[in-house]
C-alpha cells in the first residue's frame, strides 16, 4: 500500500483529503505542520507528500526548502502543495524546489486525485 503524508493544520481540511485518499486504496499519515513531518520523515519514508502552505510553526514552503537541503537520494517523494494564498512568486519557488504540483484551496476533488495518481506514477 503506497504511503501519502498529509502535512496540514486544518483539522477538517486534512480528514476530508485522508477520506479522499483512503478511498484509493493509500495509506494516509496526518501531521499538523512541516515541522512535525519532518520529525516523521526523519524515520519513515512516504510515496508522496501533501502540504498545506499556510501552517504555524514551519510552513509549507519552508517544510519544502528544509526537505530539499536534506534529502537522500532513496527519498524523493514527489510533493503536491495546496493553498488558497499563494501569489505568482510563492508558486515559482514551489516549481524551483521541484515541487510535483501546485494546487489551490479550495481543491476539486477530481482533479486532485488525478494530480495524485500522476505523481504516484512517476
């Protein structure tokens, strides 16, 4: 079962994606922001992770530049980023650190699925 770590303060917003992917089959672990993730991928892996930009503590761009300067070569897992507040410079520097995806919050569900399902492809 392919692994998707959910990176999201939004309680309610994280449950309903989890739904949404659990209902393809892929096992779904939930943190509140970038720091707590990566604390987790400290010791795990993921097959893809999917991050919020709008959260306290480390957000995700940030969460993203940190997964950059210590990523292993095993670990790549492509990222999808969700936001309702991201301008034309925060979305470039999502696409310059090899962000999979940028998608905006409100999601269409559809079309997030299949964002997912490109990026699990690979």
């Amino acid at each position: 079962m392919k692994k998707v770590l959910l990176v999201d303060d939004n309680t309610s917003a994280r449950e309903a994606l989890s739904l949404v992917l659990k209902s393809q089959q892929l096992e779904c672990i939930e943190v509140g922001n970038g720091s707590e993730a990566l604390e987790w991928l400290a010791t795990h892996q993921a097959d893809l992770i999917i991050s919020d930009n709008q959260m306290p503590v480390l957000g995700g761009l940030d969460f993203i530049d940190q997964i950059q300067l210590h990523k292993k070569p095993a670990n790549e897992s492509p990222i999808i980023l969700l936001s309702g507040h991201l301008n034309k410079e925060d979305k470039d520097r999502a696409r310059k650190a090899g962000v999979f995806a940028v998608l905006d919050k409100p999601c269409n569900f559809s079309e997030f699925l299949s964002m997912v399902q490109l990026a699990l492809q690979g």
